[in-house]
C-alpha cells in the first residue's frame, strides 16, 4: 500500500496505485501524488477578484451540497441515492477547499429544498453543474493566481464530470 495525497483537496488515499479520480473531491488521477511529493499550499494571498470569485464558489457549492443531500433523502432508487450521496460529499469537500484557501471557516449549509422525483433532480443537478462548471472556467481565466487557476480549472472539470453523471439518468 502506497499513500497519496490530493493536490486538489490534501485528502489521503492509500491503495497499491492511484486512484482514476479522488475518491473525495472527485479530482482527475493527474493531481494525485505520492505523499511524499505533495506540496501544502494552503491559505492564498488574493486579488479582490479571485476573493470574490472564491467566496461564490464557496457558497455555490454548499448550496449545491444540501441540494443533493436533500434529493438523496428524496430518492427513488439505490442508484440515484448512492450518486447524490457522493456527489452531496464532493460538493461538500469543494467547500472545504475553496474555505481553506481563504483562510476562513466554512459557512453553515443553507437551506436548499428539492423535488419529489429522480427525474426532477436529476434536470436540476443538470442545470446547476451547467452553471459551476461555467462559472469555474470564467473565473480561472480571470484569476491572476496559479493555484486558483488551478482549483477552479479542476473543479470545472469534476462539476462536468457531474454533468455527465446527470445526463445518464435523467
């Protein structure tokens, strides 16, 4: 067993090799590292922009979070609960993330309501990756920051990746 880290989120995976994806923030295999290798960037000094662009993300995503969590409560199949539970925990762990950049405590979940039906969730989970994933990109390429071009090009990513997941099964 090797240990990995993370250069998206620092989460911690052991296993003989890599995983495709982080299993906790949903990061592609190329930013994972071997522990050894991975590099702490922790808070970041911003420009006024990116500060504001990292606190709607964060608040996007813990909007995002309790919208799946409430559709996984709502769900009308053990597929559709395992990916909303998934994706509620990667929205979550953005969160997190985006909060620690900033150097400041991640905010209070909102109070998000969903529909009665997979189908329904399923179109609203579309249109909101729809909307991160463009918000993602429009804000890397405005970021003057390398790590925040970074984070905000692989959280696009991951939020397309989510979009695919809501296409299959709505």
């Amino acid at each position: 067993m090797h240990p990995y880290r993370c250069q998206i989120c620092g989460e911690s995976y052991l296993g003989p090799y890599a995983p495709e994806r982080c299993p906790f923030c949903g990061a592609a295999e190329r930013h994972l590292a071997a522990a050894a290798e991975w590099i702490d960037y922790g808070q970041q000094e911003l420009c006024e922009q990116s500060v504001a662009d990292v606190k709607r993300a964060i608040e996007l995503e813990l909007n995002n979070a309790s919208f799946y969590t409430c559709a996984r409560h709502k769900a009308q199949t053990q597929i559709s609960e395992a990916i909303f539970a998934r994706v509620a925990k990667q929205e979550a762990e953005h969160a997190e993330l985006l909060s620690e950049i900033l150097g400041v405590e991640m905010g209070e979940r909102p109070e998000v309501h969903c529909h009665e039906t997979d189908e329904e969730n399923f179109a609203e989970a579309h249109a909101r990756e729809k909307r991160a994933s463009i918000f993602y990109l429009e804000a890397a390429n405005r970021a003057p920051e390398p790590r925040v071009q970074e984070v905000f090009h692989a959280l696009a990513e991951i939020e397309t990746e989510h979009l695919k997941i809501s296409n299959l099964y709505r």
